[in-house]
C-alpha cells in the first residue's frame, strides 16, 4: 500500500495538540504499532478508529474528509 499524503496531516494535528503515537493510543484503544501503520498508510483507518482519532485530536465532522480523505493528494 503506499504511503496517503492526506494522512500526514493527522501527524501534523498530533503535534499540535501535544499528542504522541502513546497517548493517542492510551486514549483510543488502538495499539501504537496498528496506530502507526495507520498514520504511515499502511494500513487503512475503520470509521469507529476515525471517530475515536477525530475525538482525542479535536477533529471535527467537517474536518473528517481534510484528515482523512482517500484518493486526494
């Protein structure tokens, strides 16, 4: 799978909200190592994985498809 340009922008809110790879894990149930596949593109988010990121990073509805779209660069 290769990498989504769009994903790094989830990096991007990480950092901006002081979160790390652990935290965001600690709050979302997601282990760090499928979290971090996820965030790289290589593997694909389920939309209870994307409701639970968008919760902990202050994503809102309108903001989904800016952090999480597929097929736009």
């Amino acid at each position: 799978m290769k990498r989504h340009p769009v994903l790094f922008k989830v990096k991007g809110r990480m950092a901006e909200k002081g979160e790390t790879l652990n935290s965001v894990s600690e709050k979302t149930g997601i282990s760090v190592h499928s979290l971090s596949d996820k965030i790289n593109g290589k593997s694909l988010f389920n939309t209870k994985e994307i409701e639970k990121v968008c919760g902990v990073l202050d994503i809102s509805a309108e903001e989904i498809s800016i952090f999480f779209a597929i097929g736009v660069a």
